[in-house]
C-alpha cells in the first residue's frame, strides 16, 4: 500500500500529464475525487446518490 503523499503526488501528477490543472484544490479534495488503481491508472472516487 503506497502513503498518501505518495499517492497525492502521482494523482497530480497524472492531471497534470492530461492537461487539468488542480493546484486550486487541497490534499482532501483531491483524495476525494481522484484515486490510484492498483495498476497504476488514475480513476475517479464511485460517489454515492
């Protein structure tokens, strides 16, 4: 299991490679919108309805 700096580190790094600019939103927002699979993909956080 990776550390959660690490992986803020590689979700920001993965928006910015597909050109979103998220530097508006903190560590918490980030982790709530955006998640790091297993493989190493970036794939968005299922929210509930």
């Amino acid at each position: 299991m990776i550390s959660t700096a690490t992986k803020i580190r590689r979700i920001r790094d993965k928006l910015s490679r597909i050109g979103i600019r998220e530097n508006n939103l903190d560590d918490d927002a980030i982790l709530a919108a955006y998640s790091i699979n297993q493989i190493g993909n970036l794939c968005p956080v299922p929210r509930a309805r």
